[in-house]
C-alpha cells in the first residue's frame, strides 16, 4: 500500500520469493478514489433459474469474461461425485467449452460462502476435474488445464447447506505464454516478463494468472528481493492512496 502520484505510472512485478517459487496467482488493484460505476451484471431471475439450470441437463452457457448473476436459494440439490466436494447445498449449473488453455472460473463477487465443482462427462456420469471451496475469503477460485472442444460443466453451489446470490465468471489466463518462445542466438525476453511489454492493471478487478515459463528477474539491487520468475503490469497513480495484492492463491 502506498500514496500514489496522481498522473505517475507504477511498475508491478509479480513473482516468486525465489527462484525456484512459481505457479498460478490472482492480482488485485485497490484504491480509495472513487471508480466508474461497472456496466450491471446481467441478472437472470430466480423463477427464471429454478426452471431452468438448477439440473445440469439445462446448463447455461458461461462466456468468457462475461460475469452472470444468480442466487441458489430456489435451487434443487443434485447429487454430485464423492470426489468433487460432499455437501447437501443447492446449485446451480453452466457449461464452458474449452479452448486449449488454462482456465480460470471464480465466484469471488458472491455474498455467501459459496463451493465451485467442475466435471466433464455427460450429466448422468460426471466425472470430477477440479473443485474449490475458500480461495478468495470464503468464496472460490477453480483453475484447470482446458482441453480444446471438450464441453466442462460447472456447479455453483455452497459450502455444506448454505445458499444465496452470487456472481460466476470464467476469465482468460494473463501470465502464461500463448507458444513456446523460439531458441535464438540472441534470446528475446518473452513479452509478458518485459517490463516495456507491462499489463494494465484495471483498479477494482482480479488478474489471474501464473509466473510459470516466464523469464527470470532480478531486482536484488533495487528492492533488495531474491530474483524470481515474473510478470509486469502497470497503473496510474490516482493521488489516492492504493493497494496491490496477491492473497488469493498460496504461491510463495
């Protein structure tokens, strides 16, 4: 945290406490200032959603980067795989087809303690991918491996019986190189590890991402950090004072 220079760009790497740390993180920008009123969430009614995605033959499609609203206090409950979180609490489904990526779903905008699970398979033999339940405070974060073309569905429910309102979003990685850098006589830095290469840093929203197959940095002569892997963005100071953070995943 610190007090920011209005008009004064500032650099952020992330990266590990040391050389050999690195894995997925999530990166959020704070700040006192007032932010512009966010575009409304779509939200789709609870009558809507009862009759609708609470069975996971009638999942509805999550696109990414597109936020849906909802609650799952009308919901049935279904029963899901021992392997993917036992609880009794209501849900309710969507579907995401992968694109080859790694993928990132999360429920962090949600009002109560919320549980994520991902299958893939048909609806009557689930088979369990990934699940979450306390990534960000009490709400959850799932990450995978996306293979292309395969349909993953997705249960919004709650940690043991507990139900409420809350926001799902699939989000693309940030952090991860699209291919394999090509070996040269001369190396180039892979983009996202240059510091003129920098990501805005939008204030108010999570970055996900990893540090993985990134290019080592060392900042020992300037901020006295061991070097690590990492990932540069940027932002705008605003005379306020702001807030970077990586608490959501428990990479070192």
């Amino acid at each position: 945290t610190w007090t920011s220079v209005e008009g004064k760009d500032y650099f952020v790497l992330v990266h590990g406490s040391s050389a050999s740390d690195a894995g997925d993180y999530v990166l959020e920008l704070e700040s006192t200032a007032p932010t512009p009123v966010p575009t409304p969430v779509p939200t789709i009614a609870p009558t809507t959603l009862s009759s609708a995605n609470g069975i996971c033959d009638n999942a509805i499609e999550l696109v990414t980067g597109t936020p849906i609203s909802g609650s799952t206090t009308d919901a049935p409950v279904d029963g899901i795989p021992d392997s993917c979180g036992t609880n009794v609490a209501p849900g309710r489904w969507y579907k995401w087809t992968g694109d080859g990526n790694k993928a990132f779903v999360n429920t962090c905008g949600s009002s109560y303690d919320t549980w994520l699970s991902v299958f893939t398979g048909s609806c009557e033999a689930l088979s369990c991918v990934v699940h979450n339940d306390d990534s960000c405070g009490t709400r959850s974060i799932v990450s995978w491996q996306s293979v292309i073309g395969t349909e993953y569905l997705i249960l919004v429910h709650g940690y043991n019986d507990r139900v409420g309102d809350f926001v799902v979003e699939a989000t693309k990685e940030i952090g991860a190189p699209t291919s394999s850098p090509t070996l040269e006589p001369t190396p180039k830095p892979i983009i996202l590890g240059d510091c003129m290469s920098a990501i805005d840093l939008p204030i108010g929203r999570q970055v996900f991402g990893t540090n993985e197959d990134q290019p080592l940095v060392d900042l020992t002569p300037v901020c006295d950090s061991a070097p690590g892997y990492g990932v540069w963005y940027k932002l705008t100071g605003d005379g306020e004072d702001v807030t970077v953070s990586t608490c959501g995943r428990r990479t070192d």
